[in-house]
C-alpha cells in the first residue's frame, strides 16, 4: 500500500515571525522603560513622602488648607468630567453620523488641547474670561465670574480633557454596524429607544474608560488652571498649585505626602472604573 505524504508549507508548526526582536528583549526593555520612567520617580516620591511619618502625613493631610485644595481639586474636575461626558459624546456623534462643510477642521480642533501647551491655553482662557474680556464682559453683566473662580477651573479643566472622550468614543462609534440600529426600528423602537438599548451599551466601555481619562487628566492639570483660577487659599487653590508652594518653601515631604495622596486617589478612582467595565463585559457575555 503506498504511503501518503502530506505537503507542508515552509515553516509550518513553528511560531510566526515577528518584526520586533526576541520575547525576552522586548520584554527587558519595556520593563526597563517601564521602571526608569515610571516606577522610579514613584518609589522616590513614597519615600520621600514617608520621612514624615505616619501621623506627620495624617496631619499634613487633613490640614484645613490641603482638605480645601483636594476638596475643589475633586469637585471641578468631577464638573469637568461630567461636561466633556456630554458633549464629548455629542462631538464624536456629530462627527461620525454627519458630513457638513468643515468636518475635517472640527475634527482636527478636537486634538488642539493636547499640541497646545497648557500655560497658554491658561492665557488665552483667561484674557477671554476677565471681566473685560470678549466672554467674560457679557457674563460680568449677569453677574457670573468665570476668571478667578472655581468656574474658570471648570472651564480650564474641560478644555484640556476634552480629546480624551471624543477620541475614545469616536471608534467604537465608526466600527458599529448599522445592521443592529436598522432592525431595532423595523420592530418599531424609538429613537431614544434604540440609543439607550442598542447604542449605548455598545459604546459604555468606552465612554467610560474616557470620561474617567478626563477625570484623571483634571486631577493632575496645573498649567492651564494656575492661570484662570487666581489661586486664592480655600477658594481657587488645586492641590497641584498646593503642592507647587511646598516645593517652593522647600518643604519637600509635605509636596510628596499631598502628591502621594492623589496619586492614590487617582489610582484608585482608575481601579473601580476598571472593575466597572469588567462587569460590564461580563454581564454583556452573559445576556449573549
């Protein structure tokens, strides 16, 4: 009986190859990376921040002015986060579901925020929000102060967080298909209907994963809002600029235990939206 041979194409059975170099090499140079940028400056500033000890940092935290500065700090940027959620999402709607005259250049603006440095993004906020300002001239009228208030950290906040939700939301958005839209009318659903049970449910890990962006890139803004907020004590300071003074008063372990503080909270805060979204897609596995 004559024996059957099977032809196998060249390389068959090995693993395929890549165009970056070794495993192990990959591997030793983004920890490296991996350590040098990131983990190191952190073990600098835990250690740093535990020369004081513990009843030194519990004290340098709940000092009435540091208890003000996270206090607005978490309260703007929560503002923030909540408008770019709505009108990021808005934004990246309109520029996926629509075609009008200059869509390419809104779509470019989306990204100004992050070329733009933040300090003069801090300026330009400012002179348009001054009492004698283009917008904050009409708004003086009424009686709302922007500059100088914790409205003005809103604003700064918002506008260099922004690209973060359009740019998150605005895949998930040009990858749906249609299909699931269409056959959700054909049964008769509503508009609203359709995005709140076909839409959003989709695009909800996502829009979460950049509205919690925005909110940790408001936690940690401090060139745009120094400039708008007039830092006044128990009413405009951050903890950024709080913990700027220290360093300026050389008071090095009191910046490190207030930096730690919200490091920790913004790790934190990234945990549980992490553990949201796993649910999420484990609840999504489930209806499936």
């Amino acid at each position: 009986m004559p024996r059957l041979r099977f032809a196998f194409p060249a390389g068959a059975g090995r693993a395929p190859r890549s165009v970056i170099p070794g495993f192990r090499l990959s591997l030793g140079l983004t920890l490296l990376y991996l350590g040098l940028i990131v983990l190191l400056p952190i073990g600098a500033l835990l250690l740093k921040a535990a020369d004081v000890g513990f009843w030194g940092y519990i004290a340098i935290i709940t000092s009435p002015r540091t208890l003000a500065s996270f206090q607005i700090t978490i309260a703007t940027a929560a503002a923030a986060a909540l408008f770019n959620a709505v009108y990021g999402l808005g934004l990246a709607w309109v520029l996926v579901r629509y075609e009008f005259p200059g869509k390419r250049l809104l779509d470019a603006m989306v990204d100004v925020p992050f070329a733009l440095p933040t300090a003069v993004a801090g300026l330009a906020l400012t002179a348009l929000f001054a009492k004698n300002g283009w917008f904050g001239a009409p708004l003086a009228q009424w009686g709302i102060q922007v500059a100088y208030a914790p409205a003005g950290i809103v604003c700064a906040m918002a506008f260099t967080s922004i690209p973060f939700v359009v740019r998150t939301v605005q895949p998930v958005l040009e990858d749906m298909e249609p299909e699931l839209e269409e056959a959700a009318a054909t049964l008769g659903a509503s508009d609203l209907r359709i995005f709140r049970s076909v839409i959003f449910p989709t695009l909800f890990p996502a829009f979460l994963a950049g509205t919690s962006l925005a909110f940790a890139r408001s936690l940690g803004e401090f060139g745009a809002v120094v400039f708008i907020a007039g830092n006044q004590p128990f009413r405009t300071e951050i903890v950024a600029l709080l913990t700027f003074i220290r360093l300026e008063e050389y008071d090095y372990a009191a910046a490190a235990a207030i930096a730690v503080t919200m490091l920790a909270l913004a790790f934190l805060m990234l945990l549980v939206v992490n553990a949201v979204q796993a649910w999420h897609q484990r609840s999504a596995l489930g209806e499936g």
